[in-house]
C-alpha cells in the first residue's frame, strides 16, 4: 500500500517490526469506520499507522493545520485517511464523529494522539463512533529478538484450566533483562548505542516539562521539583506506595515542597499524556471480594524511564548501588509485557493486595466474561512452593474463574508444577 505524505516531507525509512496492536487493527480495521491510536509520544503510533493509511495529515505541522482548517471535507478521501496528532487540532476529532455519523465506510480514519488536551473537553466523547485502541512501549516479544512459545490469549481461554501448552527454552538470562529494561521500548531509541541511548531518555523526560506539559496548557513553575517528583514515583515502581509518601520524599535540601494540590496536577497532566501507566487494584467482576485494597502499583509508560530518572543503567544494577531497582524495574518489564499481550485478548490488567496485605498478587489479567490469569512475578530462575502460596490460595477463592496460575521468572525453560503453576520465562510469553 503506498502512503501519500505531505509536499516536502521526508520520512527515514526502517524495518518496520509488526506490534501486537496490528493484529487488532487487521481484526477492527475492515469493520469499523474509525479507530484512534492512544499512547506516549515514541511509542510507534504514527509507524504503525502509516503502514495502513492512504493519505496523511501531520496536525504537529502548523501547514497541515491550516489545510485542514481551510478544507475541512479535504479528510473525507477515498481509502484511509491517518489524522496524526489530532490532540493538535481536536476540532478534527469532531469531524471524524461527524462523518462517522454521516456514513464513513469501514477503515476510513486513523487518528493518533499522545495526549487528551485541555482544550478537547467540549468535543463529544466518540463513543459508539470512534474506536480507541492503546499502545504502549514495545513489550520483549514486539522487538523483534525473541520467538514467545507461550500466550496468553491461550493461558486466559484453555479449557478444561491450567491445560495450556507450556513449552519452551530461552537462553535470556539477568543480564539480557536489566539490558531490555535499559534499552526501552521506544522504537526510536532501543536501536540507539548506551551513551546516545541515556542522552535520548534524559531529553524524552525534559521535554515533557519544557514543552509537552505547556503544549496541555500547564506551564511548570519549578521544573526541577516536578523532576524531583518524577524520580520518588521511579523510585516507588511496582509498589502501591502511598502519594503522600511520595511528596516526603520530594523535600529538597532547603526543605521546600510541593503542595498536595501541585502534585495532584502533576499527576492529572502527566497521565493526559500517558506516561503515567499506574495498575489499578483488581476486584472479580462476578464474584466480588471484600477487603481488596484498590491502591494502584505505580508505573511509568516505560522501565527505561524510571530507570533514567533514577541514574541507573543495566550494569548499575547488578551493583550494591542500584541493585534494589532491578526487581522492581523488572516487574515493570513484565508488567508492560503482559498489558501488551493482554490487549490482544482484549483483557484488563489489575493487581491484587488484601487490605492488611497477608495476600497479594502481581498481576491479574481478566477477559471480558470473568475468566482470570492470575500473575506472579519473580527475579530469580527458580521456584519454590513458598513462591506460589498466593496463586493457589486464589484458585481456591476463585476455582470456577481462574483459568490459570503463573510465575515469571528468568530462568530458561517454560514448563508446568505438578500443582498446575506454569512457570515461564519472562522471554518466553506473547500475545
């Protein structure tokens, strides 16, 4: 398909690595009139859209926005119109809707936005009209390194449960990891050497203070407290920290600090933008529990990104220095890699952690009819009964909803406890 660009723009050409959300889009894409992209600037909205549109407005360019304004029909074009960055220009959001209403076949528009503007409020919601599908960062099995033996899509659906295949063997080890976690999961930046890699993450989080942040309307007064914000909830990933203990740990030697109110702002704004990716608190859709905490596990749109606030790099951690990050940066590797595939299943993902914390679960990944994949997590290749306690002790909560118990770890072979736990390396699952 070939893809008609705006007069004088030039476009660097690169393999194009296929994302779990193109299988999404081969399913939706024939059936539904218009689909929107969401996600974090970087993560490959546009890459991935361009390999399916026809024709192309770039709302970041100032000309393209005033073709649009002058010509507002000028989107209605036969094939599939892509409308990148359309927080850019919300008003656009608006005449998609309206074509939508009006008739627009199947696979008419694309839109893609890393951000849902203040100045988007008043425009209709989309519902039942435009589709929103998200993407993240590239998950282990998107970035074109590793052959997944193991999915989930497979692990949620099996049936009689616990009786997917679990096979497999990976020569990934803790090194390979705390690389993958350094090197991120933007597709622009993975590919990149380490010293041009770190300057390229530091400059990704400077501007979203500097220009990303202004662009919502919000203009950072102190953007090295908002910096220093960023680095304690980094350093609170995949934990339900409290935010209160997050703005202690913002104090600056002079004892300065944000208030209560800025911090709450910092946080609305930066998941505007999607790079706050916090795992809500799960609770069973049919069977409801009671004494859940729904506190989230706090986590950037990237483990990279912590990691770059933090100072720490792949050697870093396997030092007394940084050596406290490499699990929790490693369960936020699992983390998104597991919310990637679970999109293809159209799953939601959630944590589990009883109130006085005598139970809790990493991850919990549940289709739409109540069917449940329950998550641990784990730093080490081995495993030990100790390890699974919370798994069963849910399936034996839960025995009708849970279709399967599992452990990720970094050891090397994917196989299945005698107690039905399926033990797979992190490299080893996909969608």
């Amino acid at each position: 398909m070939s893809t008609r660009l705006p007069a004088g723009c030039r476009v660097r050409v690169v393999m194009y690595l296929r994302r779990t959300v193109d299988e999404l889009l081969d399913t939706f894409l024939p059936q539904a009139p218009a689909i929107a992209l969401d996600g974090a600037k970087g993560v490959g909205k546009t890459g991935t859209a361009l390999q399916r549109a026809t024709k192309v407005f770039l709302l970041d360019r100032p000309d393209q926005r005033a073709l649009v304004e002058a010509d507002p029909d000028g989107i209605r074009r036969p094939g599939t119109t892509l409308l990148d960055e359309w927080s850019r220009m919300p008003e656009v959001w608006d005449l998609v809707r309206r074509e939508v209403d009006n008739g627009a076949g199947p696979g008419s528009f694309l839109l893609t936005g890393s951000a849902t503007p203040a100045t988007a409020q008043g425009t209709h919601s989309g519902a039942g009209r435009i589709l929103s599908l998200r993407m993240r960062p590239m998950a282990l099995h998107e970035r074109g390194q590793l052959v997944p033996t193991v999915s989930l899509t497979s692990l949620l659906t099996a049936e009689p449960p616990c009786s997917a295949e679990i096979e497999g063997h990976t020569s990934y080890c803790l090194a390979d990891y705390l690389d993958a976690i350094a090197a991120s999961g933007f597709p622009g930046i993975m590919g990149l050497g380490p010293d041009l890699r770190t300057e390229q993450l530091a400059t990704y989080i400077q501007r979203v203070i500097d220009r990303d942040l202004p662009d919502l309307g919000y203009g950072v007064r102190r953007p090295e407290t908002l910096r220093r914000w960023l680095a304690a909830y980094a350093a609170a990933s995949s934990t339900t920290t409290s935010y209160s203990k997050l703005l202690d740990t913002t104090t600056c030697g002079d004892g300065q600090q944000p208030t209560r109110d800025t911090t709450q702002t910092y946080r609305d704004h930066l998941t505007q933008l999607w790079l706050l990716d916090p795992v809500p608190g799960w609770s069973p859709s049919r069977n409801p529990f009671t004494r859940l905490q729904q506190a989230p596990k706090h986590q950037l749109a990237d483990p990279a990104l912590a990691a770059s606030l933090l100072g720490a790099t792949a050697s870093s951690m396997t030092t007394p220095r940084h050596s406290h990050l490499a699990g929790p940066l490693f369960e936020a590797l699992a983390t998104l890699t597991v919310r990637v595939a679970a999109e293809a299943a159209r799953a939601r993902v959630g944590h589990l952690r009883t109130r006085n914390g005598d139970h809790e679960i990493d991850l919990i990944a549940e289709t739409r009819d109540g069917r449940i994949v329950a998550i641990e997590v784990k730093l080490a290749a081995s495993v030990t009964d100790p390890d699974v306690q919370h798994l069963v002790w849910l399936r034996s909560r839960l025995p009708e909803d849970v279709s399967d118990l599992v452990i990720l770890t970094t050891g090397t072979t994917a196989y299945r406890r005698r107690d039905g736990v399926a033990v797979i390396p992190l490299a080893l699952l996909g969608p």
